[in-house]
C-alpha cells in the first residue's frame, strides 16, 4: 500500500473521487493500492470521468471518512 499525503489534495483524498481507498494509518493520510488504481470522479471538475489516485484539480473536497483536522 502506498500512503497519499491529503494536504497534496489528489483524488485519493477528495470526497468526489469512488476508487478504493482508505485512511492511513499516519495521520493525514490516506492508503491506496498503487500509482496507479482509478476511480469515477462524481461532481467534480472531471465529472464522470475515470481520473487515478494522484490526479488533482480545483474541486477537491476533503474526504469525509478522513478523520477531523485537529
């Protein structure tokens, strides 16, 4: 598993993104299975499309399974 550092704001730390995923066990992480998994983009600036992990764009929102900012 690789851990994607959230303050990076890629699409395996926004709310928009469906790929699998879940949250690193550091804080302010999240644990994906590579480079290169995808997932659907739902709402975002790449609605409907198939973006990977480490995509970005201007409409990240922080996922909601991620624990709270401290």
């Amino acid at each position: 598993m690789l851990l994607q550092a959230v303050d990076r704001k890629r699409c395996a730390s926004c709310q928009r993104w469906t790929g699998p995923r879940c949250p690193g066990e550091l804080p302010e992480t999240v644990a994906i299975e590579s480079e290169t998994v995808s997932g659907l983009c739902q709402g975002g600036g790449w609605h409907g499309s198939e973006r990977r992990a480490r995509s970005a764009c201007g409409h990240w929102l922080r996922w909601q399974a991620l624990p709270p900012l401290s």
